[in-house]
C-alpha cells in the first residue's frame, strides 16, 4: 500500500525546510477544499459530466471531462488513497484543457460513492485505509478492463489513439495493472509517489509493466526512496531488460506532494511532475 502513516512527520520535516508553510497547510485542512492550479495555457473548452460504468462487481462512478469538440487521446486517471474528489476533478479538467478525454475514476465505488474522504487529503488515514484494503491485483485488473472498454465507446475518445493511464500513492501499482489488464490499448503509463510498485511477489506490478510496450514516468518522493532505496534501481534494470523507455527521478518532496490538497502539497515540484505528464503523453498518445 502507501507509507502515509509518515504524514504528519513529513509534513512537520518538509514545514521546517521551507517546502511547505504553515500557512498554505492550514488552508488545506477544511473538507473538499483544494488550492487552485495555474491556468492551462491556450487551454481548449472542454465538457465535464459524472458518469456511472458498470463493471463486474458493480456500478462505478466518475468523472468524465473531455474537449468540447472533436476526439482526443484518453486517459485513465486513478487517484490516491482518499480517492475520487474536488483536488482530482481539478487535476482531471485540467488535464482535459491540454487536449485528453480525460476519466477519473472512484476505485472504492464497492465501498462508498464519491467523496469518499471527508476532508480531502486532509483526511485521517484511519478513516480510508479500510476501504483501500477491499482492493488487490484481482480488483486491478477487472476493474481496469472495464473502464478503458468504457472509454472506448465514448465519442470524445480517439480510437487510433493509445490510451494513457496515471496513478498516485497506491493509484501508482493500479496504473501499472491497467498497461498489462490492457496491453495493446495502454500507450503510457505514469506514477507519482506510488506506492507498492516493486514487492516480492511474482504478480508484483512492476513485473507485470514489463511484459507491456507502454511508456513509462515514475516520479518517486524522496522519504519513499529512502525508506526503499533499491526500488528505483529494481524499476530502471527491469524496464531496461524489457526495453521500454521509462523516465525515472526521485523528486526532493514528500509523498504525496502532487495533488493540491495534499498535506505536503508542493507546487514547484508538482508542476514539474506535470510537465513531465504532459511530455509523455504528447509522445506516447500522439
């Protein structure tokens, strides 16, 4: 899973060398609230919608924002362990303003519809991590193939396109699933401060990236490299064996520093990683 039992230690270290204050924390913590991301520039209109998608075990819900005109590459875009919320519908529009038909999805939809964190990213561990424990490699895989089949039936959606799918803290193994769920649809493949991406498990999901032809971004914080420090040498020799491009950087921030709701949100970084986003799909989707 994630090491976000080291929340409050991390964001007291990161506070106390400047990479985030007190100020811009205390401003995360009333429920739903998340900072405003900079503009799109030349940003396309777009068209935004909750959706429902049945799948094998039930009724999923998400949201669905794409162009307002014309067919774009899709993206699959799972969040991190408090799920489905104000931050990810920002970072999903906004992603859909850069030119994707973008579906971000509530992976605990067999628990709870959206939200399902009552404070955002500022929710207590305690209060998700039992629903994060109702998923594994079986809910993964169904669950990946039921949503890109989805995507594929949607207008907005450019068939000739591969399909682009993004993870962050345990989103980070699910995207990885979703490129071997759907090998030959899955063109990239992106993690931010993912967490279980290497075990020693023989379906661990970096193993499983590998038999793909996808393209790789793996953004990895830095408490979550020293806490593993082999993972990222693991990750660079297996894409390397299986030759496929994977972008590999340990990032000077904390886990979680991407959505900008986070306890440890950071904008310089997290803009960074984004950048990084938006030049593997303009690649790889293209």
């Amino acid at each position: 899973m994630c090491d976000l039992d080291h929340f409050e230690s991390d964001r007291q270290e990161y506070e106390a060398r400047g990479l985030i204050t007190r100020k811009q924390f205390g401003a995360l913590l009333g429920a739903g609230v998340s900072m405003t991301l900079p503009a799109v520039a030349n940003a396309v209109a777009v068209t935004e919608s909750d959706v429902t998608i049945k799948t094998p075990d039930g009724e999923a819900d998400a949201y669905f924002v794409h162009p307002a005109s014309g067919a774009a590459p899709a993206v699959l875009v799972w969040p991190d362990i408090f799920g489905l919320r104000p931050a990810f519908r920002q970072m999903g529009k906004r992603l859909a303003e850069s030119g994707y038909a973008v579906l971000v999805v509530n992976p605990f939809y067999r628990s709870k519809k959206a939200p399902t964190s009552g404070s955002g990213g500022a929710t207590p561990i305690q209060e998700v991590m039992p629903m994060a424990r109702t998923l594994n490699e079986t809910t993964h895989l169904s669950d990946a193939t039921a949503f890109i089949a989805w995507l594929d039936q949607q207008k907005p959606v450019a068939k000739d396109k591969k399909v682009g799918t993004q993870g962050y803290c345990m989103g980070g193994p699910i995207a990885f699933r979703t490129a071997a769920a759907v090998p030959g649809r899955v063109g990239a493949v992106a993690s931010f401060h993912g967490g279980g991406l290497v075990t020693e498990a023989p379906n661990s999901p970096h193993l499983q990236a590998a038999k793909t032809k996808a393209q790789f971004l793996i953004a990895i914080a830095e408490n979550d490299d020293q806490r593993a420090p082999t993972q990222k040498d693991v990750l660079k020799q297996t894409f390397a064996d299986a030759h496929l491009s994977a972008e590999i950087e340990v990032y000077a921030a904390a886990h979680g520093w991407c959505p900008p709701d986070s306890r440890v949100y950071n904008e310089q970084l997290a803009e960074k990683a984004w950048s990084r986003l938006l030049a593997l799909y303009s690649k790889a989707l293209a």
